[in-house]
C-alpha cells in the first residue's frame, strides 16, 4: 500500500495517527481535570478539616503539569506552532526560507535529543540513587524526570517525521488525522 | 565569549527559528563550553519544570479558552450594553467596559482580543462605526488582558524575580482602571457622532445583569479568594478553570461535554508553547548570570551616576524595542533576569518594575511587527492590518502617558499593594 493511500480517511496511517490524537487529548484532560480535583479537595479539606489535608497536593499537580507539558511538545512539533520571531522571514528569498526551515528541524531534531538523553541519564542517576520526594508521597523522582526524556524524545521523532515528510509528502500522516 | 552567544542567539532569533529553539541551542552550546556535562542541561529542566507555582499557568490558561469559546464575552457584552447603552458611541464604551470584565477573569490578552473582537466586531459594523475605529478600540482594550488581575504575564515576572503574585495582581489594579478611564475619555470625544443604543432602561439591566452573574462570580471567586486568605494563587487558577468550564458547558450551554478534553487539551499546548521558552531561557539566563553579566550591568549602573528614575526610562527604551520584535513572555524572559540584581542595587521596587513591564508589555501588543492584537483583530475582521494599526494609534499614546505616569510616580501602582499587605 503506498503511503498516500494509507494517509486518506480510513486508511491504516490515517486510524493509527487518530487514535494516538485522541489518547494524547485524552491524557492531557484527565491530568488537567486532576489538577482541579487536587486543588479543590485542597481548598475543602482546609477549610472543613485542616488536620486531613494532605502535603502531597502541589507536588503531584506539579507533576501532572509537568507531564501533561511535555506530552503536548511533540503535538506543537507536528503542527509547528511554536512561537517565532518569523516578521523577518517575509523579506528574505524563498529559496533561504527554505534552507532555514531545513535547519530549523534538523536543528530541533538534533537539540530535543540531545536533551532526550541528557533527561534519559538523569532518570537513570534518580532511579540508582534511590531519590524521593520529601512529601509522605515518598514519591520515586525518576517516574517525575522521565517526563523530560518521553517529551523531548517524542518531540525530536516529531520532527524526524517532518523531516521525512520532505522527501515522502505521503507520510505526512498527522495533517489528515489532527481534529 | 558572552558576545559570541548572544550574537548567535540573535542570529538564530531573527533568522525566524523557533525561539525555544533560539534560546535552548544557544543555551545547551553556552553550557557545554563550559564543560558542564549534558546530564545537567536535562536536570536543569526537570528542576525548574518542577515549581509549583507554574501550576497557575495552566489553570488561567484553560479559564482563558473556556471565556472564549464559550462565548462569554456576549453576556458581559450585553450587560455593559445595558448600562451604556443610552450614550453616544454606546458600543464603544461597551467594548472597553465589557474587556475589563473579562480580562478581569482572563489573564490573557489574545484570548481577551478573540472573545471580544468576535463577539463585537459584527454588531459595531452593522451598527456603522468606521472599522478603524471599531478595531482599534478592541484591540487596545484587549491590552487589559494582562494589566488587570490575574494576568499570565505577571505570574512569569513574578517567578522570575521571586516577587509575590497577589501583590503584582493588585498593583496592576489602580493602572488598570486609569487605563479604562483614559479610553473612556477618547471615546466620549470620539464617539459623540456615533449612535446611542436607546434609553436607559432599569428592567434591561436587570435582565442583563442576572444572565452575567455566572461570568460576574468569577472574578468575585478568584481575588476574594486569593485576598481573603483561602485560596492560594494556584486553588484560585484552580477555581477559575473549573468555574470557566461549568458556566459555558451548564449555564450558557456554548460548550458540549465532548469539546470538553479538547478544549483542555488545547489549553495545554498552549501553556507548553510558553513553558518550553520559559525552560530555554531560564537556561540561557542561568549561563549569563554564571558569567556574572548581570552583576556587571547591576554594578555598572550603580556607578554610572544614574538615578533609579533614569534607569526605569532607559529599561522602558529597551522593552519598547525589544516588544516591537518579540512576544511578551519572550521579552521578559531574556530582559528581566538581566535586571534583577539592578532592581535591587538600585532600590527600585520590584512590584512597580513589574507594572513598568506590564504595561510596556501591553504597547507590544500593538506595535508592529509582531503586535499580536494587531494579528488576532485583523484576521477576525479581515481590516488590513494597516488600518488596524491606525485605528490603535490614539490608544497607543494613552498607554505611553499612562507608562509614563506609573514609571515616575510609583505610588500608583504601590498603593493598593502597600495597603493591602503593608510596605
């Protein structure tokens, strides 16, 4: 099957590049919504009942910040709708354009993964050293940094896949299936 | 060394990268001359990724979307226009009234630019205001997004410089109001030829009023949280977010429960298109102040014979051009870290600096080439941008009378602040 026709609705690419869409949505909400319902059992228990409220809720709503944060990096790849100071971009030739955009993603290809595994060597660091987090959570800190590595790693495959959607346009999978 | 970086991070900037890119690489090559291994630049991250004061980030971010595509600027629209309605140039007061209230809820000023252009662009056409004028005054009331508490922009500064967020929120508030006075004089000077939207009517506001009330509670809910003491700056963003949710999904029905996780969803690209460059340039600031820049510029100026007053104009040249070329957290990202040990050597207040920023932060919006009002009002309307611009020009002088106004005289931003929680 080549690749444009399993890039058309319903086709295998298409289905796959969906369904990761949609889990990606639906992760990011149920770690927003946790937020909220740490925040406002935060709020209850300290006002009806001080003594039960718990030292672990802005650890773990800055966890699922941090997570849901890195998880949204490779999305914004994709789409690329990181922020530039782009005004000059109208004012150079085309043909530089293009070299630049060239650069920009195997730049960011090469610098998501650089800290990829900088994040993958400090997981590793957390997990030999046994750290925790100070809270009654004792939570292990490497499940927290494994944010860092899975985001700029999914991010730097983001955009190997921009890269190759250069020479194959077919693959450019994610145009079909964003919602 | 320090020349070559920074040359090559404006390079990278201006070639149209994206400017995490800009930052990070400059940031990561900064950090590997000087020999500090890769393992660091990671951890580096993850540490300040976990601050928990960011969590508020988030939270005003999704009360921000939920504002706009719920649509509840056209109940504010329609409870300002109850009470203004009888004067003369009626929609324009309205749409400076009506985006105080929401940015009074919203810490965003493009959000607070959509909801309203949106909702008040078609109404002020059919009704015959110029389109200059009609864009202009949404565009440089939508600046109010981030003077007025809570603001997005100010929970940054505040994280940057270890400043307390309520106390910037409540500084923001006297600037905020003369902001709105100063577009209300210019419209009642500008609007006497336009139409009036009928005679006062009490029933009207009644109405008007009670069909706000859920979108009135929220702001209610957030500072009288945050000032009472029981909610945190996070459990009020908290708030906000859920509230903003409940009232477009329940009350006014302008959301269905399956936007729902995209619209959450959606929030948190937003806030990672931020947080990513605040992650990036807080590394690149870290390898600057390592080289001691900022305390040379701190030292500098302290010996330079330069009164606070002065420096406070020199720093506002600065952030009006730099503003003219970068997006608001960009611009206070790479110039406020910079500043800090001056703000302190030199006894300037860090909360009045922060309102100083702010409002120069709300003249970037609207200043070409990258004033992002500019954009949002433009491709909502489909005005040139040109026109877009000409028609925020008057605003554009306020705000650089009101700029002056809050650099030289401090108390104006200081006073609720110092009253509220003492000098």
């Amino acid at each position: 099957m080549s690749d444009t026709n399993a890039n058309t609705p319903g086709g295998p690419i298409y289905r796959a590049a969906k369904a990761l869409g949609l889990l990606n949505v639906a992760i990011l909400s149920i770690f927003a919504l946790g937020i909220i319902a740490i925040k406002f059992n935060e709020t209850l228990l300290r006002v009806f009942y001080p003594r039960g409220l718990p030292d672990w809720g802005a650890e773990v709503s800055t966890y699922l910040m941090a997570w849901g944060l890195m998880l949204s990096l490779p999305v914004l790849v994709l789409r690329g709708e990181n922020i530039a100071a782009d005004f000059l971009i109208n004012l150079i030739p085309e043909k530089v354009r293009k070299a630049i955009s060239l650069g920009e993603e195997i730049a960011g290809a090469i610098f998501c993964a650089f800290v990829a595994w900088g994040g993958y060597l400090a997981v590793e660091l957390a997990h030999r050293l046994g750290q925790i987090s100070d809270t009654s959570l004792q939570f292990p800190m490497w499940m927290y940094i494994l944010a860092v590595p899975v985001g700029f790693g999914l991010a730097s495959i983001a955009y190997l896949l921009r890269l190759a959607a250069r020479v194959r346009p077919g693959i450019k999978f994610w145009k079909g299936a964003e919602q | 060394m320090i020349a070559v970086f920074f040359g090559l991070f404006l390079v990278l900037l201006f070639s149209g990268l994206a400017i995490y890119l800009a930052l990070g690489l400059s940031a990561i090559l900064a950090w590997y001359v000087e020999g500090i291994p890769l393992v660091a630049f990671s951890q580096f991250f993850a540490d300040h990724l976990n601050t928990p004061k960011f969590v508020a980030v988030p939270m005003f971010v999704i009360a921000a979307t939920f504002m706009e595509r719920g649509r509840i600027s056209n109940v504010l629209v329609d409870f300002a226009l109850s009470i203004f309605g009888s004067l003369r140039g009626a929609l324009a007061y309205v749409s400076i009234a009506a985006t105080a209230i929401f940015a009074a809820i919203s810490g965003s000023s493009v959000a607070t630019a959509l909801a309203m252009g949106k909702s008040l662009i078609p109404q002020m056409r059919a009704r015959g205001y110029p389109d200059t004028f009609t864009t202009g005054t949404i565009g440089a009331a939508a600046t109010l997004g981030i003077l007025i508490p809570p603001s997005l922009p100010m929970i940054i500064y505040a994280l940057v410089v270890e400043e307390s967020v309520p106390r910037l929120f409540l500084a923001g508030v006297v600037p905020g109001l003369i902001q709105v006075a100063l577009f209300m004089l210019y419209v009642r000077w500008r609007g006497r030829n336009m139409p009036a939207e009928g005679a006062f009517d009490l029933a009207k506001v009644r109405r008007a009023s009670a069909r706000a009330i859920p979108g009135l509670t929220m702001p209610m809910v957030v500072f009288g949280g945050i000032y009472s003491g029981l909610l945190t700056v996070n459990e009020a963003a908290s708030a906000a977010a859920a509230m903003a949710i409940i009232i477009s999904w329940l009350f006014y029905r302008t959301v269905t429960a399956g936007d729902i996780p995209f619209l959450l969803s959606d929030s948190f690209r937003e806030t990672a298109k931020i947080m990513i460059i605040i992650l990036a340039a807080l590394a690149l600031a870290h390898w600057l102040i390592g080289q001691g820049v900022a305390r040379s510029l701190a030292d500098y100026l302290n010996n330079s014979g330069l009164t606070a007053i002065q420096v406070l104009l020199i720093a506002n040249v600065i952030m009006f051009f730099l503003g003219m070329f970068l997006e608001v957290i960009s611009v206070i990202l790479i110039f406020v870290p910079l500043l800090v040990l001056t703000l302190d050597t030199m006894g300037i207040d860090k909360v009045h600096f922060g309102i100083v920023v702010i409002i120069n932060m709300e003249l970037a919006l609207l200043t070409p080439p990258i004033g992002l009002n500019l954009f949002v009002l433009s491709g909502i309307s489909g005005v040139p941008i040109k026109q877009v611009m000409r028609g925020m020009i008057p605003y554009a002088l306020l705000m650089f009378c009101l700029l002056m106004l809050v650099t030289l005289v401090p108390e104006i931003s200081l006073f609720l602040p110092n009253l509220v929680y003492g000098s």
